[in-house]
C-alpha cells in the first residue's frame, strides 16, 4: 500500500512544493514565464523538447526535489535525476502551468506535514485564469 500511495502522490506532491514558493514570489513566477514565452514563443504550447532550454525551470525543479523531496524518491534521488524522468514531468507540467495561466498572488504556507510523501500542513489552493494568448488554443 504504501508505494502504491507513494508512487501516485509523488508527482502532485511535488508540483504543490515546486508551484508554492512562485505564489510567494511572484517576481520569479514572472521570469520563469518570461524566458517561456522567449524560448517557445506564443504561438503554441510548451512540449517536452523544449525543457533542456528552460534553464530556469529545471532550477526551480531541482530545488524543490533538493527542499522537499518525495519520501520515495530519498534514496534514488540521483538516479532519477540522471535519468531525467522527474525533471521531465514536473518540467512539463508545472512550464505549462506557468504558461497557461495568470495567477493571484497569495501568501502560502510552506509549513511540512506529516505523511508518506511529505505533504504540506494546508494544500495549496491558488487562482489562476487563463492567459489571454491561451485562447488560440
């Protein structure tokens, strides 16, 4: 039971702990979907071929792997870092998230949980909209 929850957890769990310090610091949230839209443009959606050229957001990823990192990644954090598989999906989710959607500034509490995968005390909940170059979409 416990890596059935653990392997299901993990990537959501991750994404909250990636996307909560960018709520808090909007500037960096701002950058990151800055060098998004350089990078890929707006003419169409962030894909995984464009993740090795978003620098910024593989920083953003493996520090939120090296604060919080999931309870089952703990002992192979390296080998899936070098494998690349948990840059790729945080990556790919959590840039189009951030291309995708204007969101509202909150205050979130980064206070850590108890729990198999290291969750937050209060989930995060933020608003978002969608931005306006995603109507195209």
């Amino acid at each position: 039971m416990a890596l059935l929850v653990t392997g299901t957890e993990t990537d959501s769990t991750t994404l909250e702990w990636a996307m909560s310090p960018l709520l808090n610091h909007p500037d960096q949230l701002d950058q990151i979907r800055a060098k998004i839209d350089f990078k890929v443009g707006q003419g169409r959606l962030l894909d995984e071929q464009d993740l090795p050229n978003l620098h910024y957001l593989q920083i953003v990823i493996n520090e939120t792997l090296r604060f919080y990192p999931p309870v089952m990644l703990l002992g192979v954090l390296d080998v899936v870092q070098m494998a690349g598989l948990a840059n790729w999906v945080i990556g790919l989710v959590l840039g189009s998230l951030i291309q995708s959607f204007e969101w509202e500034r909150t205050k979130v509490d980064m206070s850590e949980g108890l729990g198999l995968t290291m969750p937050k005390i209060r989930p995060l909940e933020a608003l978002c909209k969608p931005r306006l170059l995603m109507q195209r979409f």
